[in-house]
C-alpha cells in the first residue's frame, strides 16, 4: 500500500457505543460529528478494496464498539486530507487531516463526515 487514495476506496473507523459515549452518537442512532474530532488526526482503516465482511473482522479484534465508514471522496469534498500511516500493529492504520498543515477536522468537515457516514456493524 501507498499513500495513494482513489475516491471510491472505504475508510473505517470504530466508534464506541453509546453507553461508553453518548456525545458520539445523536437520539436518531446516526453517528455524530463529535465522533469524528482528534487534534492528533482521525485514526481510520483503510478499506483496501477488502471485503467489506473481512474489514469488519479485522477491526473488531482490536476495537470496542461500532465501525463506521465513509468514502475518500466524501473527505475530498471538503477539503480534508488522507494520509497513509501504517502502525507496527495495523498495516491498513490511516489518519484524516482537516489540511496539510492542521491535523484537526474543522466543525464543518465533521459535521459533513458525520452526515456521510455509515454505520456498518
């Protein structure tokens, strides 16, 4: 892997349940935009074009919680930016960056993450 992202691959990111945090989630059951704030970067799985089955699997022997995931594109409409960032223990390890020079997703960039994501387990 590189840190080329086509529009179309699927980034993950494990979010934890409501009963561990609330502010993650909104009363609908739909993900927040809180879930997606970390001035250290958003830490994601890069989908890799894997079965989205197996993502699941891989993600869950390390992670407490649900999984989102959202497209490369849905980053790319506004303006943030996706780094490669493997981890001696992740090999899929990715991070979300609001630019290239501020590691932190802007209101709008989580609110629009937020909006675009998808709970997938």
């Amino acid at each position: 892997m590189d840190n080329i992202f086509r529009i179309d691959e699927k980034l993950y990111r494990a979010v934890y349940p409501p009963e561990v945090m609330d502010m993650f989630w909104k009363r609908d059951g739909s993900v927040s935009s809180a879930a997606f704030a970390d001035r250290n970067g958003l830490s994601v799985d890069r989908g890799d074009y894997r079965p989205e089955s197996e993502v699941i699997e891989y993600m869950s022997e390390r992670f407490t919680g649900h999984i989102v995931s959202l497209y490369v594109k849905n980053c790319n409409d506004v303006g943030a930016v996706v780094k490669y960032s493997p981890s001696k223990s992740n090999v899929y390890h990715s991070e979300i960056h609001g630019s290239a020079t501020n590691k932190l997703l802007s209101k709008t960039q989580r609110r629009h993450l937020a909006i675009k994501a998808k709970i997938v387990c």
